[in-house]
C-alpha cells in the first residue's frame, strides 16, 4: 500500500487534465488547494483511512477554514471598518 504523500502525488498527477482545461488564475488557486492538502499530509499518513482523496479534502477544507476563522476574527476585532471585507456599516 503506498504512504499518503505517494498516494497524493499520484492523485495530483490523475488531476493535471482537470488543471490543464482551468483558466490561469483557477490553475493557481487549484495549485493552492493541492498544496494545503500536501501542508497536512503528517496528519494524513496517520488517519487510517481506505480512501486517500478524503484524507485530501479533509485537509483542504481545514486551511479554508482556518481562513474563514481568521477572516471572521479580524470583522470581530475591528467590525470590518478596514475596508478588506467592507465597512461594516449598513447599507441604505
């Protein structure tokens, strides 16, 4: 059985005729979806799971997360006045 960091490279690899038909600048952010599941392949090899793609995603989806916490943290901090997500004032 491959270890998890094969197993994802190989998936990468299944995945480059997806890539190739994105535009540029969905190429980069699919590039950066492969590589957040690559930040957590440690945790990954760990898991036992049957299915490496869940292992995958479940990584992906924890750095988006992690993003929309931090995003959410910063609105709470300052009430989005900084004008990155809006003024947080009302509209109307």
């Amino acid at each position: 059985m491959p270890t998890y960091r094969l197993a994802l490279e190989s998936m990468a690899q299944q995945w480059n005729d997806f890539k190739r038909a994105l535009r540029k600048e969905d190429r980069e952010a699919f590039d950066s979806l492969v590589n957040k599941a690559r930040m957590h392949a440690s945790a990954s090899t760990y898991a036992i799971s049957l299915d490496p793609s869940e292992s995958a995603v479940l990584s992906m989806l924890l750095e988006h997360e992690k993003a929309l916490l931090e995003l959410r943290k910063r609105l709470g901090e300052n009430g989005g006045r900084d004008g990155v997500l809006g003024s947080g004032e009302p509209e109307g």
